[in-house]
C-alpha cells in the first residue's frame, strides 16, 4: 500500500476530516501533491524537512504541539 492508498484507506474508515494528516513525500512533481490533497491531506511536506518546517506545517492545519 502507498501513501495515497492508506489515505484513501484512512478517509473511507474515519471520514474527510479527522485525523488530521500532513503527507510526507519525496515525490516534487505537483500532481502527487495534488491528489494527495484531493484525497483528503489538509497539508504535504516534502522530503527532507526539518522541525522548523514541520511544526510551521502543523501550525497551518490548526494543530496544537
């Protein structure tokens, strides 16, 4: 299972909006970005990241760390 399938997975047991999920790629090309979105990430993050830029990622989607 890839990234987008567990999404899609996770969408069809728990619904569109909980949990909230940042998805974490390699992928750079726009249309992965795209569909992981259309499949129900509220954020992505691309490979390599840092805390920095993780938390600016969950502070976006509304999550308290």
């Amino acid at each position: 299972m890839n990234g987008i399938e567990f999404l899609k997975a996770l969408r069809q047991e728990y619904g569109p909006d909980r949990p909230l999920v940042v998805f974490c790629t390699t992928e750079s090309e726009i249309r992965f970005i795209e569909e992981a979105i259309a499949n129900g990430a509220q954020e992505f993050i691309m490979k390599p990241f840092d805390e920095e830029i993780l938390m600016g990622k969950f502070a976006q989607i509304g999550m308290d760390v």
